[in-house]
C-alpha cells in the first residue's frame, strides 16, 4: 500500500478478499499490479467464473506471507498474463527484506529474490550459527535499516531473536552462487522422522504437482509407535469432483520423494484452518491431532 502511496498510484481496497469481488474489481478499474499470497492465486485459478473476466490489465504481482507453489504461479500467470515475483519479508523488518527483479529474464522462480539495497543476510548453521556457504541450508539472518530495535518490553524475547545486530528469522533459507535466496520450510515446522529431516515445503510442492489436488499442507506428529521420532501426515483438499484415493497418492509420492519423505498417514478435508489472510495454520492442526492422541491414550 506504501509503495502505491508513494508512486501516486489508485488503490482499489476491498473490505476483505472475496473471490468474486476481486475479480470485478480488477476487471472495473483495470487493476495493473495485484500483490497477494498463495492462498488468493488458489482461490483465483479455482474459481469456475474466472475466465469470464478480462483480467489481462494486471502486469505485475508480488506473493509473500508464505511458499508460492510453482504450480500455483504457472496457473495464474497463464490466465491473467501477469508475470508473478516472490518477496520476503517479516514484521520485525518492517517488513520487506528481498525481492525478485521485475523481469521474466532475471526473476528465479521459487526463489525470495536478491535482499533490498542496505540489506545484509546471510545463511548459518542451525547448531554452530558459523556462515555457510552457497546451497547449503540453514538458518536466515538479516541486517538493514528495516530491522526492529526490539519487542515492546521483552527483553529475553529480544535477546534471543536480535544478535549482534542480525534478525535471526526462524526460516532455514539457501543461497545459490548469484545470491538468489529461498526458503526451505520454517525452522519450528522441520520434521523429524527416523533420523533425517523433512521440510514440508518439500513434500507440498511435489501434492501439489497431482493433477487431483487443488491444495495440500503437511505437520510432523509424534510417533505412536515412538520409533521414528515424528510421522508426516498430509491434508489434501482435492479439486472439484475428484474422487479420494489414497493409495493413488502415495504411488505418486514414491515416484518423486525418498521412502522417508512420503507421508504415512493422508487426511481428505473440505477445508483447512487458515488465518485471516489465507495462510494455513499448521499448529492448529498439530493441536488437534494431539487432543485425538491424548484421548486415545486415556
């Protein structure tokens, strides 16, 4: 909203996001940039009446807030045109920190992008904190003018997540060798299973490459059998007039992840718990599977 305040730009505000508004609004007032999140280019490619609108007026777009799924960005940019970057940013950096170039050459898809001018971040090991290299996964730190002084009155908090002047973020992130980021998974949200680690953007990406899912999130949970540590289990919401078949969708897994990284347990739901900005929330769902484990085990 800022950055259109400053360019002198018209802002077309809608009350909250309602498919069907969007749509009319950006074929009205001829909408030229559309930032949003995953959940808004789902509920855009998904929509029957889509295709109904001239939507070809927007150029731009910029997904945040959470892992924009190339499946997803291919969609939309097919219907609309429009070309998609990924950004990053967080509140305590007030709150943008990378972003991809405006170009279809320069932009990396799945990427974050390159940090803003004055913005330092680097990669660290999530045991040593020491600097890794290119390709080597960690943890996401960043220093700029954006980032916060601290937490109104907590000052453990602050101590613990401000360092020497860098943001520790809490995303285990990668850079490559020209200095394009992306994020893996959050650092809370790394499964455990059987020794090895699992970052559920990993196994996202490849559900949602099935031709009958339409959306898909995945939470560690705690082994009943207290062998492996943590079991994936994934919650699939399918596409209209799709029939569930399990078995369907672990054959698919197996073909394109390890042994360890396919599901164990595949949840079908109309709907899943999200935030009021479409993001899902994962803890809501790791809630309620221990409140099921905990009556069982009663």
């Amino acid at each position: 909203m800022n950055v259109g305040v400053s360019l002198g730009a018209t802002l077309v505000l809608l009350p909250k996001f309602k498919t069907e508004d969007v749509l009319k609004a950006i074929q009205k007032y001829k909408t030229t940039v559309f930032p949003g999140i995953q959940a808004m280019y789902l509920a855009i490619n998904g929509n029957p009446e889509t295709r109904k609108y001239n939507l070809k007026s927007i150029k731009y777009c910029i997904s945040g807030a959470g892992p924009l799924h190339q499946e997803v960005q291919e969609k939309f940019e097919s219907i609309t045109g429009a070309m998609v970057v990924e950004g990053y940013g967080l509140s305590e950096a007030s709150p943008v920190t990378h972003v991809n170039p405006f170009s279809r050459i320069s932009r990396k898809i799945g990427s974050i992008g390159l940090p803003l001018p004055g913005t330092d971040a680097k990669i660290v090991d999530l045991e040593t904190g020491s600097e890794l290299g290119p390709n080597q996964p960690g943890e996401l730190l960043i220093k700029g003018p954006q980032v916060m002084q601290g937490y109104w009155h907590k000052p453990e908090e602050t101590a613990e997540t401000l360092k020497d002047g860098w943001l520790h973020t809490g995303d285990i992130a990668v850079m490559d060798e020209n200095g394009f980021f992306n994020i893996v998974d959050r650092k809370k949200d790394m499964i455990k299973t059987g020794g090895e680690n699992v970052y559920p953007r990993e196994v996202e990406e490849v559900l949602f490459r099935h031709p009958k899912i339409k959306e898909a999130v995945v939470v560690g949970l705690p082994d009943p059998e207290k062998f492996r540590g943590e079991i994936i289990k994934a919650y699939i919401i399918l596409k209209e007039n799709e029939s569930p078949c399990e078995q369907e969708i672990l054959n698919f897994c197996s073909r394109e992840l390890a042994k360890f990284k396919i599901p164990r347990i595949i949840e079908f739901r109309k709907e899943l718990p999200k935030t009021i900005v479409g993001k899902v929330l994962r803890r809501v769902l790791v809630e309620e599977e221990l409140k099921k484990m905990s009556r069982t085990a009663v």
